[in-house]
C-alpha cells in the first residue's frame, strides 16, 4: 500500500548547451544584488565557467565577490570564511559553480548569513533548526550529489572527523543552471563515482520496508537503468554529450524527492555509514558508497528480500531460475560487476582504505551516535551491525 507523502520541489531547472549564460538575468529576477560566488578548484577558472559567470553578472548590474577552494567532503572552515566574506560584503545571494560539495557548502554560508548570531555547525549537529536561509542557485559542473534541487547539504568538521548532514526545505536553490557540456572534461573517475551516488540517493529510498507504489518503483527502476547504461558509455567515450546529459537530469531527479514517493521512508544507512568514512579518511564519496554497498547489501537483504528479488529482475536484470534469496544474491553480486566494470571499488581494500578494527570501532560509534539510535528501513541497524558491515567491506 502506498504511504501518504508530500513532494516538494520549487526549484527552476534551466538544462542544456550555453544555460549558465542566463545566470545573471537569473540572478536578478530573483532579487540577487552582492552575490557570492563559491567554487571548487582550478577547473573552474580553466574551463571559463566561472569567468562567463562574473561576466554576465556585471552585464546585469550585479556585484560579485568569489570564493574558491572547496575540497570534496567541504570543510565547515571554508563556510566560516564564506560566511565571514559575506558579513563584510553585505552578501544576498550564493551562487555555486560546482557540484555537491560547493552546493553544499554555499548553502551552509546562506544559514550562516541568515542567522549570523548563531552557529551554523548547530544545525549539522541538529542542537537547533534554521529559520531563515539566504536565497541559493547553482551553475552545475558535476553531476552526483543532486544537491541543485534538494533540501540537503552535508560538511565536515575536519577536527572532530565528523561528516553530518542537514536537511531543510528553505536551502532549495532558487534554480538551477545545467549543462552537460560542463562535465566533459572531468577525469573518468570522478565521472563515475558522482554515477554511483546518482544510483545510491535512488537505492537508499527503493531498498525499504513499508509502503509504495508501483509507479515510483518503475520511476526508480527506469533511473538506475539509464545511469548504468551512460556509466559505461561514458567509461570509453567521455566527450559523449547525450550520455553526460542523460546523467545530469538524473543526478536531479535522484535526489528532489521523486524517488520517494509513496514509500513509508528511505533508509540511507549506506550513505550514513558512508559519511564517517568520509570523515575519517577522505575518499571520495561516490566511490565510498560502492566500495560499501555491497557489504551492507548482503548483511540485509534477508530483511527486505522481495525489494532485493524486484532489484535483480527489473534492475540487473538476472534471469535465471531459483530461491528468493538466490536471485537476490545475483543480482548484488550483478551490481559488483557493474562497479567494476566502470572502475568502482566494492570493497574498502578496492577503494584503497585498511580501516583497523579501533577505526572501525569508531567509525560505527559516530554513525550511530549520528543517527541518534539504531536507524535504517530495509534493516534497522544497531552498533553491532554497523561493526559487522564495516568488518565485511575491510575483507
């Protein structure tokens, strides 16, 4: 039976070739003066983007300020910097140009601004709700994390390893500026580690127990067969703009909730046990989740077994005979080989991480210290078995 649900999702998506051209009419119609710019590194400035940004804004009488350097797993001291740069320079829009991690951290810098008599960390580490946010857009240049239309951002605190997400409907960027184009000239391995967490924000809602409807598991299934089949493709021909723009849209749609219609909740324990990796060890994130996925998978699926048995055929596609459990089994094993097949780890020794068993043994504290107890849909997962699939994806 489906579950009651409300779908949100108000921001403009302005998708294809030349778009981020628009962002300073953009900018304007949606009442932008002093913009601060966020971005990442050096691609950036190489690719012209950032330049073409800062250009169309002056052509619309918008001031700009920019603020660079944002490293995957953001730093919460590269928000305080923003924030900072924003107070002295009377700040009223964040624009990213970048993928998650500069989204993220752009929307951290708007709840800073917004409420700057208080401390954003507060709300990752959820001692207080925001009230007010400043108005966000993006200018995507890395399809993965779907953060240009979710209500989601996640920092890292790089003194305390802890990596801690905060969601809320008022960070929704006003829009969002999409162009395949831009993702061209990213290395292979960035490409298809953003591909996996695409795939995992819709395998984090599919894999749960409870209510749903036939017509978002479909939704679903048709999204994580269209991001496999352009993983690949991109694998041998990055420059291949259809692909690129299959994957983008679906970096969207992953993450704005659509995915979750009608299910009774989503389960994102592998993107929470994820996270403290990411926090301890820095990996990047898409591959982080594939290098754990499977070990998660095969400690639950006997908990969520028809979800399990439904992924292998519609998914995987195996079609083969036999018991429940014995389909569910191929068609994880399928989507190991499909991570390989794309240059994805599936195990922590694949993805170049030897966790000792004290760091594991921390690891799982501080994810379940971040869920607040034991948390998860397809299985809920207590300490110890936190323990258990971190011990799994070490061997």
């Amino acid at each position: 039976m489906a579950s009651n649900f409300e779908f949100y999702s108000p921001t403009r998506v302005i998708f294809g070739k030349g778009t981020e051209q628009r962002v300073g009419a953009l900018v304007r119609e949606y009442g932008g003066t002093r913009v601060l710019i966020v971005y990442g590194g050096k691609s950036a400035v190489r690719s012209g983007v950032l330049d073409r940004a800062e250009n169309s804004l002056a052509e619309a009488g918008i001031s700009s300020w920019t603020l660079g350097g944002v490293v995957p797993n953001p730093h919460l001291d590269k928000v305080y910097e923003g924030i900072r740069v924003g107070k002295e320079n009377s700040i009223d829009f964040l624009l990213a140009v970048g993928g998650g991690s500069v989204i993220d951290t752009a929307k951290a810098i708007a709840y800073g601004l917004a409420e700057p008599e208080k401390d954003v960390w507060e709300l990752y580490e959820h001692t207080r709700t925001a009230r007010k946010c400043l108005p966000v857009a993006s200018i995507l240049t890395i399809a993965a994390a779907g953060s240009e239309t979710s209500n989601s951002s996640v920092i890292t605190r790089v003194d305390t390893h802890q990596k801690r997400a905060y969601n809320d409907d008022i960070s929704r960027p006003k829009f969002a500026l999409m162009d395949p184009e831009l993702t061209k000239t990213l290395p292979d391995y960035q490409t298809e580690s953003g591909c996996a967490d695409i795939m995992m924000h819709t395998m984090e809602r599919y894999f749960t127990n409870g209510g749903n409807m036939e017509l978002t598991d479909a939704l679903a299934e048709g999204l994580l067969r269209t991001v496999m089949k352009n993983a690949v493709i991109l694998h041998t021909d990055p420059a291949n703009y259809e692909a690129r723009a299959e994957v983008m849209w679906a970096g969207s749609l992953s993450h704005n909730g659509l995915t979750g219609c009608g299910i009774a909740s989503g389960d994102f324990m592998s993107h929470k046990l994820e996270h403290e990796m990411g926090g301890m060890f820095d990996v990047t994130h898409g591959a982080g989740l594939a290098a754990l996925w499977p070990s998660w998978a095969r400690y639950v699926y006997k908990d969520c077994l028809p979800r399990f048995v439904r992924f292998a055929r519609n998914v995987m596609g195996v079609t083969t005979d036999g018991t429940d459990e014995e389909i569910a089994l191929k068609g994880i094993e399928a989507m190991v080989d499909f991570y390989h097949s794309i240059g994805m780890p599936a195990s922590f020794h694949e993805l170049g991480i030897d966790p000792t068993d004290a760091q594991i043994d921390e690891m799982a504290r501080r994810c379940l210290e971040a869920c607040g107890s034991a948390l998860g849909s397809a299985k809920k997962l207590s300490l110890d078995d936190m323990i258990a699939i971190y011990h799994a994806a070490n061997h």
